[in-house]
C-alpha cells in the first residue's frame, strides 16, 4: 500500500499519496464554501424576514455574488503569479472575518455589506481549487478524483440545509454565519500543511485599473436591473443613470484590456471555439443553478407552508443528485475520454426539472417539491464539472489559472444576474399583502401563499428557457476535444493557439 501511495504515475508531477494529501487540504476548503452557500440558502428567508422585510430577499444573495465574482479575475492572475498557497490563505481569512461580521450585523443593510465582505474572501476558494486541481490531475484522469470533491458536497449538501434548518428553528439565526469560524480555522490549518510552493514563477503586471472598472461597470448593471420597476420607475434617471454607466464602464474596461500587458480576463483565449461555448454555457447554468437554489427554500416555507428545517431537506435531494451524478459522469468521462454527450444530456434533464418546478402551486407536497429538485439536481450534476473540464483541456498549461478563472468568473457573472433577474421578476409580481406579511413567510393566508406561488413561476420557467440555451450551444459550438494524458503545454489539435503569459519560466 505505502508503495503505491509513493509511486508517481506516468504524466503525473506528483505521486498518489502527495496528491491525496494536497486533496485533503482542497476538500476542506470547498467544504467550507458548500456549507455556507447550503446553509444560508435554508435559512435566509427568516433572517431576511426578521431584519427588513422580503423585498430584499435577493439583495443578500446579489451581494456575497457580486464581491466573488468581481474578484475571481484577480484570484486567478495573482495565483498564477505568486502560487495558489498564499491566495487561500488570503481569501479563507477575508471570508472569515466576513462572516464574523454577517453574524453580528444589526440590520439589513449592515448584513448586505458584510456579505460583499464574505463573497471577496469566497470570490478565491473555487477557482484557486479547480486551478490546483488542474494543475495536479492530467485531464483524462480528472473524473476519477471528482468522487473524493463529490464526498465534500454531498456533506455538505445533507448536513447544511438541515444545519441552517435547525439553527433558525431553535438558536438565533446569527449562528449560520458563525460556524464558518471553526471550519475555516481547519482549512486554514491543512492548507498550511498541505498545500505544495508554486509549480513555476511569473513576473507579473496586474491589471488594477481593469479590475476596478470591472467591478464598478458590474456594481452598476446590477443596481439598474434590482432598481428597476421597484425602487424606481424603468425610465427614471436613477436606473437608465445606471445601466447606461454600466454601459460606458464595460465598454472602457474592455478598451483597457485590449492595451495592458496582462489583461485582467484572458479574452484572447476565447478565439477557441470550445472556450468561448463552453465559458457561454457555465454563465447560463450558473444563473439557472443558483436562481433556483435562492427561490425553492422562499416556495417551500412561503408557499407550502412548511418550517425552514423542512424547506433544507428539500434542498438536499437537489445536491445529492447533483453530486451523484457527477460522480458518475466523472468516471464515465475518464474511462471513455468523451465529454461531449453530458453536454447535450444535462441540459435537457435540468431543463425537465425547472418546468417541473415551475408547475407547483399552494398543493404542492414536500415529497413531490424534492422528487422535482432530484430531477434538476441530475441534470446539473452532469454539467457540474465538463465545462471547467472542456475549458482546461483546450489551453495550455501555463495559462491554467487565467483560463480557470474565466470559467468561473462567467459562472459567477452567470449566478449574479440570474438571481438579481429573478429577484427582479419575483418582487414586480409580488402583492403588497405579501410584502406586508414578510415577518411570518410561513404563516401566509390562502391568498398569500397563491400570490406568492404565482409570483415565483415565472423565475422557475425562465430557468428552463436558460436551459434551453445551453442545449442550443452545446449542441452547436461545444465541440469534443480529446482529453489530454499529461501535462504538456500543447494545445489539441484543430484548437487556435491560446497565447502564452508574459513572463513565464520554469521553476519549482
């Protein structure tokens, strides 16, 4: 057994057993990530209800997304610069003491801010992750080790909905936040010892003013499109003020791209066919996945009626089909060196699964409600990883961290503006009875409960119609690129060349 730990299999860097253990440190990161996304996700409508009301229901979810996504970009420049070690280091510390915070917030807007303060800290664990994962694991044989990430998030996906549940049904809701303080210390502790020195050394110029552009351009597209129809009228000057500027800023932030030395976002890699279809596909199943994950619990508890522990097992069917069936997927996809079918398959079953949604009303059951999320959940599964895995496949070694961060800056993008758009469409449609009811979601009368099904359909049916998209590019654009053995820099064949970054050297 020790000898088969130590070997070092062919077009490997690094033997069985020193993979395993880098494993452990990348698992208990993700752990932590997957428990905060599960266990805010059950018990956010109390919270939300006890600080201000569900109008700003979306608000606390658009903000944790808004600091990731703004700062994936950077995560992923700075590790191929510096290492990865440093930036997890970095980023668990900033979700820490942002969580810290979103326990101790006194009102919502102290809770929105303190969950931007959380989502910078978040915006580095998964890309920092699928970066290392890259980096350590050929393609081929990725599949194989998604059972050891896939045990982290079926963890997570059974113990945090029930957590949150049962927090905000016994303690104070401020704990949901705060028990990511003991399991950051533990990641933090095996990253530490864990985690190798960076595989090569960059010199580097980081594009600050880009990313400041960036990050200012998505902060005002966002608040044009929550503005909208709510606050203010579409046609005010608050929210055209907005979208226009979002307009202007996006426009100059890709004008300073064209010219700085390193961009900020890799645009150059996406003259790849498989890049570009692929990094298109992860933005509309981010913004379908966490679109719904936001508004399925607010169904339950709001609709059906039910307590938030009941709405976090509901929940769990969704991520424990996901999980499973990635799993499988994953192995499937190393054995037969094929990713393209799961493509084409996903989307058509997660589809199935938001029109299923989309069809409950106020005589819904739990056990039909999860029956309808183990459907989606399978057809997320095997979309969970491919696309990431299409996109590492198709550039080459050195631009790993650029290119894994643009896929998960594009899912991040993705899930952002699914939930503020959703968020959007549910409160336009949302009765004044019901907003005035927010403090008790659980108790609505018979005519709250339907206004508050009928205003939650059409996000469901308008996740469907992202899934449909998916299926049009992956049927399209996404093409099947063999699956790499080894690490070697090349790109496969019938793929245009990814540029090289500046700077790059060999080194330990």
């Amino acid at each position: 057994m020790r000898e088969r730990l130590a070997r070092t299999p062919p077009g490997y860097r690094y033997s069985i057993g020193r993979i395993l253990a880098i494993y452990s440190g990348l698992m208990v990161t993700l752990l932590l990530a997957a428990l905060d996304q599960t266990i805010v996700a059950t018990a956010l409508p109390k919270v939300v209800s006890e600080l201000g009301g569900i109008t700003q229901y979306s608000w606390v979810f658009t903000a944790y997304m808004l600091g990731s996504t703004v700062t994936v970009p950077l995560y992923g420049k700075l590790g191929d610069a510096h290492g990865r070690k440093p930036l997890f280091i970095v980023a668990i510390t900033i979700f820490l003491a942002g969580s810290a915070l979103c326990g101790a917030a006194q009102n919502m807007v102290q809770l929105v801010i303190f969950r931007a303060i959380q989502g910078i800290g978040a915006g580095g664990l998964f890309p920092l992750t699928l970066a290392m994962v890259g980096m350590i694991v050929p393609p081929r044989d990725r599949g194989r080790y998604q059972g050891l990430i896939g045990s982290v998030f079926a963890a997570a996906s059974i113990a945090g909905p029930l957590i949150g549940g049962f927090i905000v049904d016994n303690f104070s809701w401020r704990w949901i936040f705060y028990v990511n303080l003991p399991v950051g210390g533990v990641a933090l502790a095996v990253i530490l010892v864990t985690m190798p020195k960076r595989p090569y050394k960059q010199e580097h110029s980081i594009d600050w003013l880009g990313a400041g552009i960036l990050a200012l351009g998505t902060t005002s597209l966002l608040l044009g499109l929550v503005w909208g129809g709510r606050d203010y009228p579409w046609g005010s000057a608050q929210v055209v003020g907005a979208l226009v500027a979002a307009l202007v800023l996006l426009a100059a932030f890709g004008l300073v791209e064209r010219r700085v030395r390193e961009p900020i976002l890799p645009f150059d890699l996406l003259r790849n066919q498989t890049v570009s279809s692929s990094v298109a596909c992860l933005a509309l199943v981010g913004a379908a996945m966490f679109g719904t994950i936001s508004f399925v619990p607010l169904f339950v508890q709001g609709v059906i009626g039910t307590s938030a522990t009941s709405s976090g097992i509901v929940l769990t069917p969704l991520m424990l089909g996901a999980v499973a069936t990635s799993f499988l997927s994953g192995q499937l996809v190393s054995r037969t060196g094929r990713y393209r079918p799961n493509t084409i398959v996903g989307p058509v079953v997660l589809g199935a699964g938001m029109l299923l949604l989309w069809r409950m009303g106020v005589h819904t059951t739990n056990g039909q409600a999860a029956r309808n999320m183990v459907i989606a959940g399978i057809g997320l599964g095997m979309m969970m990883q491919i696309f990431v895995l299409s996109v590492q496949n198709s550039v080459p070694r050195r631009a790993m961290g650029s290119a894994t961060a643009l896929s998960q800056f594009s899912r991040s993008i993705g899930a952002t503006l699914g939930v503020t758009l959703m968020g959007v469409i549910v409160n336009q449609r949302l009765p004044a009875a019901v907003r005035a009811n927010g403090t008790a979601i659980h108790r609505l009368p018979a005519a709250g409960r339907l206004a508050l099904a009928n205003a939650l359909h059409p996000a469901f049916l308008a996740a469907a119609a992202l899934c449909v998209l998916v299926f049009v590019i992956s049927l399209l654009w996404v093409r099947e690129v063999p699956l790499r053995r080894g690490y070697g820099d090349e790109v496969p064949l019938g793929d245009e060349a990814s540029p090289q970054p500046a700077g790059v050297r060999s080194g330990s």
